[in-house]
C-alpha cells in the first residue's frame, strides 16, 4: 500500500512540472481540421462515392457541406456524427460540433 501511495504522489508531482497544452490558435484550428478531413475522412467517404467539404469553423462549431453520395445518403446523419464528428474529436479537439450545412440556403439568408 505504501508503495502505491509514493507511485500516486510521484505521478502527481510529475504532472505538476507539465505544462498545460496552450489553446489552439483559430488558424491552428482549421489548419488540422482541414488535414484531418483530407488526410482521413475524406478518402474514407470516398469509398462509398462521397466527399466533405470544410465550410466554416466558429468557436467549437464545425460546418462542413457533404457531398456526393453523402448528400443524399439516408445514414447522413450518422456519418457526420460517428465517421465525421469523432475522428475531429479525436485528432483536434473533443470539444469540437460538426453540423452539415448547404451553401445556397446560407446564402439565401444572408441576402
């Protein structure tokens, strides 16, 4: 028991002296955004004759525009969330909310 408790308080001394990552700039942000997605998502969806496109990030708001068979593919939803959603977790930020969006209704909107 004792040998436990000096491994715990050692730990904790040694996660006292590492510094705390520093938050990601906006540009950091994007920048592996954008690699994740082409480097991993996109060849992924591609098999299935899909494609994702990075819209615009806001904050921990991640707009993407599916396209392709993704577009019009019923199980869109669950691309976005478990295929989309959780590798940009994973790779960038766990924080990080991705929602499709379509360019000509934003626009729409906007004008």
């Amino acid at each position: 028991a004792e040998i436990a408790i000096a491994q715990e308080q050692a730990y904790l001394e040694i996660q006292d002296c590492i510094p705390a990552p520093r938050p990601l700039s906006s540009v950091q942000k994007i920048s592996m955004i954008q690699q994740v997605l082409t480097e991993e998502v996109r060849p992924f969806l591609a098999q299935d004759g899909g494609d994702v496109e990075l819209y615009d990030v806001e904050g921990d708001r991640v707009m993407v525009v599916l396209k392709g068979s993704c577009n019009t593919c019923s199980s869109k939803t669950q691309t976005l969330k478990i295929v989309i959603e959780a590798k940009l977790q994973q790779r960038v930020l766990p924080s990080l909310v991705v929602e499709a969006v379509n360019p000509s209704q934003l626009k729409a909107r906007v004008g």
